[in-house]
C-alpha cells in the first residue's frame, strides 16, 4: 500500500442517546425509581424514560432550541432530569447542569458564561432563581420541573410548566446522527479562587466514560444491580450513572432531595439498593443514622466511594458491621468522572482482611482508556513504587483537554491534566492520593500528608470523622492540627488519640494539637472545607 | 452559543496496542498458553507477550516496514501469531491473516491483492508458499515462526528466522499514537463464487469490538476467565479473543494445530478452560471425543459458539450431558465478527428448560453499539415479531463499510451491511437466522427454512449432524432432501427421523427423503459446505 490507510469500518458516531435507545429495546420494564420533589415515589421503565425522552425532545424543538445551544438545569436526582440528560444532549444541545449549592453569584456567573437558552427548575430552586432573575437577560425561559397542579406562583418571567409542555406530544423523535465529538453536556468546578470553570463533555467521552463504569474495572454493573447514585446528578453527571445504568441495563433508584439517612435507608430498603454511589460523608451519615436505628442488616452489597479518600475506619465498619464492600474510586469534573477503582475481585476477596482494608483505601487502578503518571517537581515521571509522591497527571478519551471558553492552559500541561492531587503508584497500579496540592502541610521543608494521619485516626473507635490541616508555626513554618468529631455518647481525649498514631506514622507527623469539634464544615458535594478550617484555626498554635 | 460545538475532551485514539499495555500493566503474570507447532507446550504472561512483541516492533523497523505497509501472517493460533496481532498494527502496518485452508491460487490471490511485503509463516505452511513462491514477485521476505534450531530446508527465497531476528532486539518500544481509523488488520471471506473480498479493520473498531465483547452482553470475560478460542487467528480474528483477552486479564489458551478431540480435552483438562470458542462442528468433535472416551465432567462452563446456527440437539446434549450453556453468537467477517450473544444472566438461567434451550438456538442479541433491522424485499423494515423474515441488515462502529479495493458495494445499501442472512427478530430483540440466502428452499413459491427442520432434527437421540437442502422437484421447483449422519452405533431409519419431525413444523416443510451418510463435507472453518451438497443430490428426487 500507498502510505497510511483508513479501514473500512462503518463511521458510526458514539452517541448518548444511543445508550437509551439501547436500555429501551433491551430492557424495557427494568425501573427507574424516583423520591419525587412532590414527596411521592415515582416508577416507571426504561422505554417510558425513552418515551418522554422523545416528547421532551419534540419540546425542546417547540421551544426553538437548537444545535450547540445551552440549556441549564437546576434539579436533584429524578425521572425528569435523567430526561434532561437524553433529550438535551440527544437533539445536539448541551445540557449544563447547574450546581444550586454555588452562591448566588456564582450561579449567576455560570449561566451567563455558559448562555443558557432556559432553565429547567426543580420546585425547590424557584427561590433561588427569584434572587438573580433579573441578572439573567439571556435566559428565554424557565420550565418548572412539575405538574399543573403543583405549580408555584414566581416572579419569574416566561415560565413553563414541564408536564404541560410534554402531555401531547409524539412519543418518537427522529434523533438526528450527530458529530461524535460534539459537546453534550457542562459542568462547572468551582475553585477556591475565581470564577468556576466549565468542562465541556462531548457525546463520545460520556460513551465511552459509560462503557468503562459498568465494565469489571469500574462498577461492575448489570441487570441484577440496583444503583442508587447518592451524588448529584448537578454534580459530574451524578459520577455518569444516568448514562451507565441504562447500558447495563440495571435498576436505578434517584433519590431526589432525600439527602438525609433516613430518607436514604427507606429507599435502600424498600427497592432493595444493592450498589451506592456517594461521597465518604453521605456513608458517613448513612452509618450514623443506621447506628442510632441499631440496623445492621442490609440489602447493599457495595458502596462506591469517591470524591474524597477512603478512611480505614470507614472500610472497616461498613465491612464488619455490614458485611458491605467499600469501594474506593478516584476521579473528578475533570475526568468524566471516573477513572480508578477496586472492585470486589475474588484475588481482592482472597486478601487477608488487613491488606485488604488497606488496599481499600487507596483509590484502586486506573480503568482500560485512562494513562495515570505521577510526576515530580521537575516535570519527570516518577516511578511507580508506592513510595515516591508528585502530582498525578492524567489522560484519556473522557479527560477535559481545557476548560471552555477559558486561555489559561495552566493545568494541562504535555496534553496531560495535572489534576492538583498529590499521589503515589505502586507497583501492581493502585493510586493512593496523599494529599490535594493545595492543603498539603510543609513542615521544615518536608511533606506530612493530612489524608494519611485523618486515614489513621478515622479507624479509632471513638472517631466519626477528622480533618488535619497545616497551621503556621514559627519554627517549622507549618504543622499539622487535628479536628476530631467524636461518635455520639463517646469520650475521648487528644492522648487517647495521639497514642492510636503512636508507630504507624513517622514522629514529626504527629500532631501538634488535637482540637475536638462538634462537625467540619462541608462543601455542597460533602468535602470537608479545608481552606475554611484553615482560615478559623491558622494562627492556633501561636495564641 | 453559535452552531456546534466540540466538546473539550483529549482527542486520545482507541488503540489495539493499549489493549496489550493495559494487560502488561494490570495482570503481567496473567498466562498465554500456547500448544507450539514444535510440539511442546509453551506459556508466558502477558508482560512476557508486551516485551516481545516491542522487539518484534524492533524486527519491524530493521524491515523497513512502514505504516499502512501490509504483512502478512499465515499461523495458528500461537503467542507467536498473538505478538504479530500487536507488533504490526501497534507499528501503524496492517496485518493480513491468510486463511491457509483457501486454494493456493486463492492464497496467491489475496497475498497480491493486499500487496503484503513480508509474510510471517509456521513450520506447517511453508510448503503451501512454496507451491506459488514464483507468483509473489512483491513479497520481499518470508519469516518463519519457530527458532534456529527447528529452521526448515526451504526452497522459499529470502528466509529469515523469527526468533532470530527478536533475540537481540531491545524489550522496549515507543509506539506511534496512531490515528484510530487507521487500518489495523485485513481478512479476506470467500464467498463460493468469484475472488476473496477484504475487510480491512481499523484500530478504533478493534477497540470498541474488544470492549464489547468482555463485556456482558457478549462474552463475558474476566480475570477468572480460561479461554480457549478453537477459532483460528486466521479467520475473523479469532473471533477477536486476541484483543478481549488482555482487556479482560483472562488467561488465553492457544491451540496451535490441534484441532483434533484430543488435543482439544487434552488442554481443557490440563488448562483448566472455562469458556470455548468455536463453530457447532469443534463442538461436536469434541462430544463425540469424549462419549468415546466416557467423560462427562469437564472444567468448561461455557462453549461460545457461533459462525453457523446451534443445534437444538448439541444445546441439550452440553446442557444435560457436561452441565455447559451453549452460548450462541451470530457474527461474520464483516462484523468484527461478533454482534450478537446470549449470556447465561440469572433471568436466562431461571428459564424452564426448554424455553431456554430454545432460546439457546437463537443467536441472541445484539450487544450495544450493533443496529439491527430486518428487510423485505421492498427494502422495508420488518416488525420485530418473531414472525416476519427477511434480509438481516446490521450497522456499527466494528461493521464493515466496504470491501478493499472493491467498487461493488451492492452488499451495502443506504449505509447498513447486507448480511446474506435470512433472520427473524422477537420482541425481545432475540435474532434467528432461518437461513442463508443463497441457502434458502422455495418450494412452490413459499420458503422453507432449512436450519429450522435441522434443528429440530439435530436433537433425535440418534443423529450426530444433518443438513437439509433444496433439490429439484419438477412440481414445486424445489423441495427439501435431509442429509443425516448418525451416531456411532445407532439405527434409525427415514420414518424415525421423519416422525421426529412430525407436529414441530408444517406438514409441506416436511422432506421429500432421508439420505444417510457417513460424513458431510465441510469448510475450512467449520461450516457444512451446502453447494457441494446441492451438486452431488440436486437431481435426486428425480431419478
Ligand atoms: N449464530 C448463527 N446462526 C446462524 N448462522 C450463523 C450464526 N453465526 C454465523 N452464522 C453464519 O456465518 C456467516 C458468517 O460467516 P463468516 O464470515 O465466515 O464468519 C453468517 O453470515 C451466517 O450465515
């Protein structure tokens, strides 16, 4: 031959709408089961979601939305939003789906910068949009996610009612064949400093992120699953099980704004959840409210935990006292979510509990598309020796090549995303993140990691939860202070706890003061907020 | 926004080579085992496999082969044959798997066509090249896969030994990232007229069909998986084992030359295979292997089998006799191959058996990514009733869009691919093929679906194998005669058989006459070869 050659397979575009299209033929009863804003449950089946999907499609052509636009969305986990994600993306709009726990600013921000069309509302973020009404000229329109009958009165201009729009029209729509590469979805990452940042997705990213999540080196998803996705769907795409779920064709639960333990356990008890999605405090929460109940028998069999390291402790309890698998994953906005994980293999299975608790809270292996390396200051690939730390820098068909609309290409240096976490490799592949760069603690020149002390101390028995932060210190610039949250009804005192780091940590990482608190601050997704533990404790240790 | 947008995802292409570096990284002692040609048994892990194939990559470069350059292998299946699937396209070259069991001026035919520069050869088909050596003036090398010491005396110009040439070559290999539509790999199909036709693969379709295949809606493989493809590398990829088994880090059993009962048990045994690959007639050799030797308890659990229909009777006889599912598949050379499957998922398994062994003879689903239709003659879908037949039409990222270097394109109307299949679709979405078209019985106007009444007759208690084809018949053009191969040691006559068939299908479907013989006359792969068997008793019913 002549030079390079194209082969002669079919150019046939990876497309979202395909995933639906697919759950619909294949498993057509299979339930989506929804806590409704109303305060009903909800349930109905993948073709009905296509259905509706269809309908809402046909809307959205009535409303004059057209390819590349962008629509917002302001809603927690439900049937109408998962409609959201398939019709919006399906006729080649880009679905923003807002993050109502920003502040008012910064909503405000985000839809300007994204120029949403409309907004589809939830019932309880009308308030919300009330406040920067006026602030949004742009904005064409607003469609309350609900029925006639419990529509509110607003200030809002040009509202909707979302069941009114879809009650007539045709169940089938003629998806057009897009462009695999054409952006679906955005979702904004908010920072500690500066405006958010936008990561556009596109519709091949989000297939192929879902073909690796229900794969064996993700989630592991299928037909017997019944997935409860605890993270929002306003948030990473709720970790992409709106997309996952209907290609393993599993039963997904959405738990609308029943972010409370008790509202959680009646849903896993009631649809039988058997795999969670979530960050390690809605666990956290779920294991309180399950403790004062005195329930341990439950239907999960895994929790999916990501957005912040797994402590031991959490392993531990949620192994013994609920004979439920922890299992870590790694990822963020930036990565589809998701990139890394550890299931339940049988060789996993077959560890001596103690290594395997440990190996639990690392953040597992890179799944089958996603490069991880970690490098040095110098910009050097280290090697993967669980030994030496940098930056964790990754790659891949699902991973953010830049943020849109935006010049600065600060983070993505080599085609590579530095994504500011601090991490080791070792040598079978598991990624263990020691820190975020920026709430890393510098003690006379040298690194403590604050996830590996919090990792220790959350297996103490008393401890619910921790944070370390670096606070000043005259001599060694930083050192690290410890926050605890005692369980309930416990007594402890910073001895106890010192002396429970005593040999598993070097000795100048321990401690300089262990203050006790009622409960750390959280980020709307549930991270502790260290930059806010920072500002209140930072001269602590020089009163 | 204005128009369309791109999303902001790395443009990172699907490449078979990762597939290999995903494997070395994840499971590096996970085993390749290979029944060589010299005679022994051979195994390494998959890291071993990465390392050699970067010096065969090495091999390559001191070639001078360049990308989009053909080479070509003529081999079973071997690590040695596995190393050539990734060095030559992992380089940007495209692999030409030559079937070796075409007539040699098929064989000439197709090495001209595909303009291969090298061809890569085992012990056992160097004779064949010698046979048409003088016709391949563009070949500049033959490279024989076996070491120093088991070299041949060959008359075939320009010989080199392969393991030779890897010795010294460094284990390390900077691959290009290639383009993903790159070709990576050709087969050529004969049909029974004119000359082979080319399918000419690429990088992404491999990828994406590697993807499918692990996962559960095709064949389900992982870690704990024992594969023993019984397919040849040569046709169809093996059914693409090559690249799943890496994805999935299952161990991968080769089986060379042995295509015999025995050596196939043999490795089952010794190798403990869980999960076969190959056409109903290996299937049956090694049923029939085993009843002679008395053996019932086998390691497998699953004989993935397609390239023509399942028998009722193997389906049952696995089931019942060596408690293995039969599981279908429906692919072709076109089509990656695989397309369609039927996994043993709970709700299958829960099935009364009957209804299940039913199934069982369909071919199943198709997995995501696989568009489907069935065609009138008018070129109109058909409904998915389990009723209508017509013309199997299939679409997707593996399906091919052409043939190479082929300006017919009558076999792909309006974007999908003509499959030569007459199928019926069910609501559920399960595929059967009734027959090939140039298969099919028309007697009086009227079809008559020959793979229906084998079926059926496949599962008399005395018959091995059968086939019905059409015959002359000066009343109704056409009429069915059935072709029986009984089990050893069994009597039966044409009203045995014929009552069998009797309430189970129309009374006009039923054959005009029962022939037995000994054998019936196959393909290289496996297939009964039905116009051999249309010449020899197409007069017969008019004698
Ligand atoms: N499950 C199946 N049932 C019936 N025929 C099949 C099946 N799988 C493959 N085939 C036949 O094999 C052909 C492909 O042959 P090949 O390209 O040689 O692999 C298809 O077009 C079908 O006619």
């Amino acid at each position: 031959m002549q030079g390079v050659v194209t082969g002669n397979m079919m150019d046939t575009p990876l497309l979202i709408i395909d995933l639906l299209d697919y759950a619909r033929q294949q498993f057509p009863e299979q339930e989506i089961v929804s806590r409704r804003i109303e305060g009903d449950i909800h349930r109905y089946g993948y073709q009905d979601c296509w259905h509706r999907s269809c309908q809402l499609a046909h809307v959205l052509d009535q409303l004059d939305v057209r390819q590349g636009d962008c629509v917002a969305s302001l809603a927690w986990n439900t049937y109408r939003h998962m409609e959201l994600y398939y019709a919006v993306s399906g006729v080649g709009a880009v679905l923003h789906t807002v993050n109502p726990r920003l502040f008012s600013e910064q909503i405000q921000y985000v839809i300007e910068h994204a120029e949403d069309t409309y907004v589809f509302v939830d019932l309880s973020f009308v308030p919300l949009l009330e406040q920067i009404q006026d602030q949004l000229p742009q904005v064409r329109g607003y469609i309350i996610l609900t029925d006639e009958a419990h529509m509110p009165s607003t200030s809002l201009p040009h509202v909707l009612c979302y069941e009114s729009l879809l009650q007539d029209k045709p169940n089938a729509y003629t998806w057009p064949r897009l462009d695999e590469n054409q952006a679906s979805s955005i979702c904004y990452t908010s920072g500690t400093t500066g405006n958010p940042k936008g990561v556009l997705y596109s519709q091949r990213a989000m297939v192929l992120h879902a073909q690796a999540t229900v794969s064996k080196h993700l989630l592991d998803l299928d037909t017997d699953s019944v997935l409860l996705p605890m993270v929002a769907m306003y948030h990473a795409s709720a970790w992409g099980a709106p997309y996952a779920a209907p290609l393993a064709g599993c039963k997904l639960v959405l738990p609308g704004s029943g972010m409370d333990g008790a509202s959680m356990w009646e849903l896993i008890r009631d649809e039988a959840v058997n795999v969670g999605l979530g960050v390690p405090t809605i666990w956290l929460t779920l294991h309180n409210y399950l403790s004062e109940q005195g329930i341990t028998d439950v239907p999960l069999a895994r929790v999916c935990v990501g957005g912040a390291a797994s402590p031991l402790g959490m392993v531990k309890t949620y192994a013994e006292r609920y004979q439920v698998y922890w299992q870590p994953i790694w990822g963020m906005t930036e990565t589809g979510p998701l990139a890394t994980s550890l299931p339940p293999t049988p060789a996993i299975m077959a560890l001596p509990k103690d290594e395997r608790y440990e190996l639990q809270t690392t953040a597992g292996k890179a799944a089958f598309g996603v490069q991880m390396e970690i490098f040095d200051g110098n910009d050097e690939p280290v090697a993967h020796d669980g030994e030496q730390t940098g930056e964790l820098r990754v790659r891949g068909p699902w991973i953010c090549s830049r943020y849109f609309k935006n010049d600065d290409l600060s983070s993505f240096p080599n085609g590579w995303l530095a994504t500011g976490d601090i991490a080791v490799i070792d040598k079978h592949g598991h990624m263990r993140v020691v820190d975020r760069k920026k709430d890393v603690i510098k003690s006379g020149g040298e690194w403590i990691s604050s996830l590996e002390i919090e990792n220790i101390v959350s297996a103490h028995d008393g401890v619910n939860e921790c944070a370390v932060i670096g606070v000043k210190h005259e001599k060694w610039d930083e050192r690290p202070l410890l926050l605890v949250v005692l369980n309930k009804g416990t007594q402890a005192d910073a001895d106890d706890i010192l002396a429970h780091l005593q040999g598993k940590i070097a000795k100048w990482w321990t401690p300089d003061a262990v203050v006790f608190v009622d409960e750390l601050p959280k980020t709307g997704t549930g991270k502790v907020r260290k930059n806010e533990l920072r500002d209140k404790w930072f001269h602590f240790l020089q009163q």
